[in-house]
C-alpha cells in the first residue's frame, strides 16, 4: 500500500484552516493510507481548560465528517489527532477512518507535560484495528519513549503504528528506529513544525516527520521546517516475520526468556 504522511503546520484555533491544509496535501499526493499530526485540526498548545472546551470535538464531530468524506471519496485511510470531548472529560485522541467511516480511536496514556493540566489518560488501552491491508495501531507523541506502548501494539498484532506527534525534544526520530528493531513493525509518524507562544509557555516543534520498516530502515525523513508529505510503497506483510535469524525468532525468544524479566 501506499503510505503517506503529512507535516504540516497549524495555526492555533484555527480550525478550518488546518484541516483545509492537511486536505490540500493529501489531495497533493495520492495515497492509501495517510497518517496527519497530533491535534492537527486546533493546535496543540492550550493556555487554559476553556480552550479545550471551546476546541474539542465529539469522536464524530466536524473535523471526523470533513475526514470520513475525504477517505470515502478517495476510497483510502486516515489516522488523525484531535482533542476529543466525551460529555465534560478530554481526551489527547487519534482516530482511525477508512472508506467505511469511522473505524476506531485511541486516547492518548503517556501526556506530555502541561497535558496533564488539560486532558485525561486514555482509557481505551492500546487497540489494534483490522484494515483491508493490515493490522493498524496507534500511539500518539510522547508514548514513543514508553517501550511498552509499541510492543502491547505488537503483540497485538499490529503490523503498522501510526504515530500523530508534535514532537518538542528531539529524541523521537532516531528513537524509533528501535521501535521498529525491537517489535519488527512498520511506524508513520506525521509530526508537526513551527512553534506556538501562548500563555506564556513556547513550544517547537521538530519536523523530520518519518516511515521507519521494521528492519528498523528510515524509509522516508521528512525535513524539519517543511510543510511537505512523503509517499512509500510498502507490505504490511512485512512485519508478520518476527525472526530475525534461524535461531531468533525475537517474539518467540521473548517467551523463552519472560522468566528472566523483572
Ligand atoms: C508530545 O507528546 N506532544 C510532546
């Protein structure tokens, strides 16, 4: 399938701009399977609780509608971050729609720093959503340093995990080479650049969006200061073989030694 992620750049509480521009690039590169930002649609960095308020949506809320239309039309996917409202409770989410509509979301567990002040820890686990290509999971920024999140997700059996971020430090992409090494997956994730000065707490963010195979290979990089996506071909297949040699089997030999953890 043809796999795509979008960089793009926000602008804050502005709604409608961001979503017209995430369209505007995947309309520029036709794909199967796209995967856009953390909080594409509003931004990321909230000064107070009534912003959230005012910017969160239901899981089927404007920005699912003007998605769900595109991957119907266009007959493809997309995993996108937006902050969800479920009655008074928030939510840092990423959903999952395809040609159908709505497949399934995830509510981010590891928040990042002043998160914590706006959003609840997800309460869903890590799901794994069956696709006409594969096994999809998702993660979402921050729950990259957390080895635990990609390998639930793979054992699970997620071939891909789609990876909304705004990514501030600069860890992340390198970090997921290993992601991918120790689980054997295909990782997308679509960071965000620019930065955001509200409220007296600034933030930048990194770029360098990236494709990484589970040979822990960077299939595409992405700049760090460029609106732009990148397009790979690639089989989720792939990241079923778990063995790395004809004595490791690295899920297999995971079992083998779960004595000898902890
Ligand atoms: C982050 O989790 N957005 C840094």
């Amino acid at each position: 399938m043809k796999l795509s992620i979008v960089q793009t750049n926000p602008t804050f509480d502005e709604v409608q701009k961001n979503i017209d521009e995430a369209i505007a690039l995947m309309e520029s590169s036709p794909a199967d399977f796209y995967v856009l930002p953390e909080l594409f649609n509003t931004g990321y960095n909230f000064s107070t609780v009534e912003e959230v308020e005012q910017l969160a949506e239901p899981i089927e809320g404007i920005t699912s509608t003007i998605l769900k239309a595109f991957a119907h039309q266009r007959q493809c996917y997309i995993v996108y971050g937006f902050a969800e409202s479920d009655d008074d409770v928030f939510y840092n989410s990423s959903a999952l729609v395809g040609p159908t509509g709505l497949i399934g979301i995830y509510r981010k567990v590891h928040l990042y720093y002043r998160e914590n002040i706006f959003f609840k820890r997800g309460n869903l686990g890590f799901p794994v959503f069956n696709t006409e290509f594969g096994k999809i999971g998702m993660m979402i920024c921050f729950d990259w340093l957390f080895p635990e999140a990609a390998r639930t997700l793979a054992l699970k059996g997620a071939q891909l995990i789609a990876h909304p971020s705004n990514l501030v430090l600069p860890y992340c992409p390198d970090a997921m080479v290993t992601r991918c090494l120790e689980n054997r997956v295909f990782t997308a994730t679509a960071n965000r650049i620019g930065s955001e000065d509200r409220g007296g707490f600034k933030f930048s963010y990194i770029g360098k969006s990236e494709i990484v195979s589970p040979n822990g290979e960077i299939l595409t990089r992405l700049p760090d200061n460029e609106v732009n996506t990148a397009v790979i071909d690639i089989d989720l297949n792939e990241a079923s073989n778990k063995r790395l040699n004809e004595f490791n089997d690295i899920f297999k030999e995971r079992l083998k030694s779960v004595n000898h953890y902890l």
